[in-house]
C-alpha cells in the first residue's frame, strides 16, 4: 500500500521571509529613524533638510542613468565598463543640441550620442569578440578625445573656451505645491522624527523638472521590461546561457545589440542630467568626474536589480550632497550614524545566530565611534571624496551576496553548442 503524499513542511526561516516591498520600506524606515536620531543628537540639522534631499535628487541622476545603462548591458552578458565614456559622449552631444534647440533636443541628442558609443562596443564586443573590458576603456579614452575635438571646433567660436559649451537654456522646475506647503508646517512645527522626515519629502518634492520624471520611471520601466515580459526573457537568458538561448530560438546576437546599445542610450542621458542640472548648466571638460564608474558600482551594489541600483545611487547622491552643501561636520555626524547602524546590524545577526558576523559589526562600530570621538571634524579635502569612500565600504559590506549573471563578460559564438 502507498504511503499517503504528504506536503513538505516550509521551513521557518522562509515562511517568516518578508516581500521584497515590504523589506525595502523596512530599510528605508530605518534608514529614517538613524538620520532622525543623528540629527538630533550632532545638531547637524542639515542631514534631513530638504536642500539636501533637493540636491541629492539631482546629484544621483547622471548615477541612476549610468547604472540602469550596465544592467541593461550585463543581463545580456556584456560588461560595460565604458559607460563612462558614452556619459561623456552624452555630455557634449546634451550640450550642443540643448544650445541650439532647447533642453528637450539635450536629452534626445544625449541620448543618441550615448547609444553611439553603445553601438561601437556592440561590434567590438558581440561581433569581433574583442574583450568587453579592453573595448570599455577604449571607449571612455575615445569619448574623451572625440568631445575635447569637438569643443574646440564648435563651441570656441561661441563660448571663447574650449573646454565648455555657451550658457543653456534648462528646464522649468515645479513642485507639488499643496503637499509641499503641507509639509513645510511640519516642518517649522519642529517635531523630532517628523519634522526630519517632512523635511527629506518636501525635498524630493521641490524643484521638479522632467529629467527628475524620466529618471524615477526609468527603473519601474527597466523592470518591467526585463522582468515582467517575454522580452526581457529572452534578454536575460541571453546572460545566463547563450547557448541555451539560441537553442531556443533567441537571435542572442540581436538580444546584445539591443541591450548594449540602450545601454549607452541611458548613460547617454546621465550625461543630459548633468548638462541639464540647474545648478550648473552646460557642458564643461570633465564634469562626469568617473560618475559612470560609480553607476557601475551602484548597479553591483544592487545586486544587477533596478531597485538596488537606485537605493546604490541614492546612497552616493546623498553623501555628495550632504558634503557640498554642508561640509566636513555634516559628513563627521555622518561616522555616529554609522555607529548606530552597525549596532543595529550586530543585534540583527545576533537574533539570526551569525555570531562571528555579529562581533564583527560591533568591533567596526567601535572604531567608527572612536574615530568620531577622537576626531572634530572631517577635512574638506577629505570629505571631497566621501561619497566614493562610502560606495567602496557598501560594496565590500554587500560582497558576500552578490550574484551576476552567470555568462556576464564571457566571448559568445553563433553555434559554439553545437
């Protein structure tokens, strides 16, 4: 006689396992509460004001766009480490239409000289075979010399420097008025907690612009399209196992080509969101300032994730606006935070029974607050570069989780299965 089917117990840890949704709105209450405490606490007031959530928006596009550029890139199995130069390519091409017709030809022209240089790494890489990291760096030198060319030609007659464009005309901001007043109450209502996060709202709510719209629906799109479609399927199959794919039908050449050339599209338009910030229009020599690098950094920091990626990029704006705005003793409030949440972190892992992980937070802790302790303030030369300090210590905190795709970087041949 058959034993009767009995059903699998689901263990403990998995039925107790939050949704995607709900542990993103955990991190980001938490995230709230820390910068809540710390302002409280240091008197750095300026670390949930809504200047500073104003220009952490806009200093965290040119980083989203690029970032959003290499996991179109590398779910197909390209790397794309020449982002930075298709930003730069962006640049010129947002400041030169943007000069003659208005901001909206920026982001088109941005966009397309972008997706030029995403063209050449296409035949670089998916048709000569040419090594994705070789073909990248080529690039970005490229991007560089072709841009620094074309100033001299086309923008020194007009701007009497080489290395920047004539003024522009940007966009027009607008804000959510009846929420922003709104918050701006409670705001002078001076409550703790609360008036911290209705200053980080009326921030991301002030000072709108259509560059600003694009770039929060870039990633449900980018999501949807890879995830939620047969396309995006057989896009990212193309990265897992080509030649399962092509197997299968899937024209894996057409699917690289595709993706490398939106790819250089969208850091096209980081290199726009540049040109086009209000703060400072116009196209100048160098301004992407290796953002397309840390784009890079943000996507693997999420993981090859669209939602991962903007928490990466809002990471790294917020810190650079902080530092602008603010300077050495906002990013030195910056270290208590840091304790706070390795504390939390430690009491976390504690709870999950990770006890060498868990001492581990406490003893960096430790040093974060002696180092805060010890230390008044943070130079300004130092504090230049946090943001990029801060990128490298998230990403060697979130190494250990990481998983790209599995045929990312690797040559492809038509019928090599066979």
């Amino acid at each position: 006689m058959t034993a009767p089917a009995t059903s699998r117990p689901v263990p403990a840890a998995r039925a107790r396992r939050l949704p995607g949704w709900a542990t993103s709105m955990l991190v980001v209450l938490v995230g709230l509460v820390v910068l809540s405490i710390t302002a409280t606490l240091t008197g750095q007031l300026q670390l949930t004001s809504a200047g500073t959530a104003q220009a952490a928006v806009q200093l965290l596009l040119p980083i989203l766009f690029a970032g959003l550029g290499g996991l179109w890139a590398e779910r197909a199995g390209v790397i794309n480490l020449g982002l930075e130069g298709m930003m730069i390519l962006g640049t010129w091409g947002a400041a030169w239409a943007g000069y003659q017709w208005g901001p909206w030809a920026a982001l088109a022209a941005g966009a397309v000289f972008g997706a030029l240089g995403g063209l050449l790494h296409a035949v670089a890489t998916v048709t000569f075979g040419v090594n994705h990291i070789v073909s990248g760096v080529a690039i970005t030198l490229l991007g560089a010399g072709v841009t620094k060319y074309l100033s001299t030609l086309l923008f020194l007659p007009v701007s009497a420097n080489p290395r920047q464009s004539p003024p522009l005309r940007g966009f027009d901001s607008f804000s959510i008025t009846p929420l922003t007043d709104v918050l701006d109450a409670l705001v002078r209502a001076n409550l703790v907690f609360v008036t911290d996060v209705a200053g980080i709202l009326q921030g991301l709510l002030t000072g709108l612009t259509p560059t600003v719209l694009l770039g929060a629906l870039a990633v449900p799109v980018t999501y949807l399209l890879l995830w939620r479609t047969a396309f995006g399927l057989r896009l990212r199959s193309c990265g897992e196992n080509p030649v399962a794919a092509e197997s299968l039908g899937v024209s894996v050449y057409m699917y690289k080509y595709i993706a490398v050339i939106v790819s250089g599209g969208l850091a096209g338009l980081g290199g726009a969101a540049l040109v086009l910030n209000p703060g400072q229009l116009g196209y100048l020599e160098g301004q992407t300032g290796g953002r397309g690098y840390i784009g890079l950094a943000a996507m693997i920091f999420g993981n090859w994730r669209p939602g991962g990626l903007l928490a990466g990029s809002a990471l790294f704006g917020y810190v650079d606006a902080l530092q602008l705005r603010a300077g050495g003793d906002a990013v030195h409030a910056l270290l208590y935070a840091g304790t706070i949440l390795a504390v939390l972190v430690a009491v976390l892992w504690f709870a999950q029974r990770y006890w060498l992980a868990a001492v581990w937070a406490l003893v960096a802790g430790l040093v974060v607050y002696l180092v805060y302790f010890f230390v008044d303030t943070i130079p300004s030369q130092f504090a230049a570069f946090a943001p990029q300090i801060v990128t490298l210590l998230v990403l060697a905190v979130a190494s250990q989780r990481l998983r790209p795709p599995a045929a990312d970087g690797l040559e492809y041949r038509r019928g090599e299965g066979d």
